[in-house]
C-alpha cells in the first residue's frame, strides 16, 4: 500500500480512502491511485477490508437468462466498472419466475451482498417490490422502472421501435406485427409505445390481432410468429420484439417455408451474432449495452458512497440498424 501511495505521488490516507471509495477525494487523484494499483499488482486483503468497513466486497446480477448474449455484455460491462474498486460480481438467472427472484433476494440478503442490479419479472408483483424497496442493500434495477424510489438504468424501446415500423410502412408494408414480453414491464410498453406511433404516424391502424405481448422467451417467439403467420390475414412484417425472440420467429418463417425478406420482413428487438452473421443479415433495434452496464456499476458504488443522494436514472436511446431482412412489399400472400 505504501508503494502505490509513492508511485501515485500521494498519502496513505487517500490510498485507503480511494479502496474504500471514500467520497471526498478529487477524480485527479482517484485515477492516479487506481493507475498505480494496476501498475503494481497490488491486492489488497479483501477480508480485513471488508472487517473493517463491515461490508462482503460483492456485488450481485439477477436476470432472466444469462444465456442470452446482449445480457452477458451488460455484465461485463459492469464487472469492468467495479473491478478497480475492489468488488467481485455473482449472478444468477431468475428465469422470470417471481418466486425464484424473492427466493433470490433473500438469499443475496444472507449472503450480506454490498449491492444489487435485477431485470424484475414484473412491476406489479406486491411481495417482490416490497422485498426490493425494504432491501438492506442498494438495488439498480435493469430495464425496468418500478419502485420508482431505486436508481435504475432504462432502454427507450420507443425510439427503436418508433423508427422499425416506419421503415416497414415505407417499404409499403400495412399488415406489421410486434411480438414481445408480458406487459407489466416497462421493455414492453416502451415498445408497444413506439408501435402505436409509428402507426399513427403513417396512418395505420392499430390492429390488436398483430400484437403479441406475450412472454420474452424464445419459445414465445416461435409459437406468436406461427399464429400470425397461419391466420387468415397474415403480417408481411413482424418486429421480434425481445433480446430473445427472433430465433423463434426466423424458426416458423422458414417452417413455412417463407423466403426472407421477400415474403416476410422481419426486424430482431436487439443485435446478436445471429442478427449480423445469418444470411440475409438483420435489420436490428439495438442499443449501447457498455453504458448500462458502467453506469449500473457506478450507481451501486455511488449509492455505498453517499446512501441519501437522490434516486439516479440513465435512459438511452435505441436505434434501428438497417441490414437486409426488409424488403418493399411486393404482393399479398395467399394462404395455401
């Protein structure tokens, strides 16, 4: 510790205050001690630290499933933020199961965990926002806005979804679907936000047979897209609104046998390896997961720092990334 204070050109106190992320020391000096740390290895002895300031170093990322690729970037995106203050990250997949996420928080809450990021299954399951408001640690919540007394980091799905449907309705497309999660979360309705807009803004109808608000599972994806595409008057378009769904919607395009895009135009609700890799390459709604996932991990420093400062909130923008899985509408398919 001594050696990190003589190469960062400052006293032992502001070394212990910079690992303790102690408030009231200047950015100039923060960055110069956590330089010298890394420059000399240094590591410190997480368990006296963590007797001294009563608190277990560890941090915790609850969320639907980690399988999901986009979800696994904002994690290492906040693990990247918290690493230079000493803290570890556990996680664990809720499933979105409600029961799974109290059981969760109250073995988090034993564990003694210094923090909390979670993408809640609901915002109006009673017992789950009274464990999270009453919880004896600090909690940013992922995509989601309720209880609205704890700091969050939020995506504008509108915006996104707001500009997919009117590049489907300038292609010509009328009949545009959007399958997406339940509608209690605030992924949901922002998207279906941006749905009725860009209708209205094309003069469109908003047809409650072309939405589904379903679930964000994969299986929701395939099983929506079947039942759009089997009715009597199928989309030509279907937004796949979810991290997850496009997988399944592509699955029953081509079990019908459906040339993309000239039978049906399809726009995935977030960029994958998928998305960019298959042939034709899609159009995506995406969004910057590295900034969620800094400012998660800040918020949750922060709030360690300072418990009463004032509930925090980042909101970024999604945006439509034009590839090739959209195209003019060129005639009405017949069912067979």
């Amino acid at each position: 510790m001594r050696d990190v204070a003589l190469l960062a050109k400052v006293g032992l106190g502001t070394v212990s205050r910079v690992m303790n992320n102690h408030p009231n020391v200047s950015e100039d000096k923060r960055k110069r001690v956590q330089a010298a740390i890394l420059q000399l290895g240094y590591v410190p002895d997480i368990v006296a630290q963590s007797m001294r300031n009563h608190r277990s170093m560890t941090f915790a990322c609850v969320m639907r499933d980690f399988t999901v690729p986009v979800l696994s970037m904002f994690v290492d995106s906040m693990q990247k933020e918290i690493d230079a203050f000493g803290f570890s990250l556990t996680v664990a997949s809720s499933y979105h199961d409600s029961r799974r996420e109290m059981e969760l928080l109250r073995n988090l809450q034993q564990r003694r965990i210094d923090g909390l990021v979670i993408a809640t299954s609901s915002e109006d399951n009673p017992a789950v926002l009274k464990m999270l408001e009453e919880a004896p640690f600090p909690i940013v919540l992922l995509d989601r806005d309720v209880p609205e007394s704890l700091d969050a980091v939020t995506v504008n799905h509108a915006t996104g979804i707001h500009q997919a449907v009117l590049h489907l309705a300038d292609l010509g497309h009328r009949r545009i679907a959007i399958i997406s999660g339940e509608q209690g979360v605030h992924a949901t309705r922002s998207r279906l936000e941006g749905y009725r807009r860009g209708l209205k803004d094309r003069g469109l109808p908003y047809e409650p047979a072309l939405v589904r608000a379903v679930s964000f599972d994969r299986d929701a994806g395939f099983i929506e897209a079947g039942r759009l595409l089997d009715s009597e008057a199928p989309p030509t378009a279907i937004i796949a609104g979810g991290t997850s769904l496009l997988p399944g919607v592509i699955q029953a395009a081509r079990q019908r046998n459906l040339a993309l895009p000239e039978d049906l135009s399809i726009i995935g609700g977030a960029d994958s390896d998928l998305a960019l890799l298959s042939t034709p390459a899609f159009t995506v709604v995406r969004w910057n997961h590295d900034q969620l996932g800094k400012a998660a991990g800040r918020f949750l420093i922060d709030r360690l720092a300072d418990p009463q400062l004032a509930p925090r909130k980042l909101m970024v923008d999604a945006e439509l990334v034009l590839r090739g899985s959209c195209a003019p509408l060129r005639r009405r398919r017949q069912k067979a």
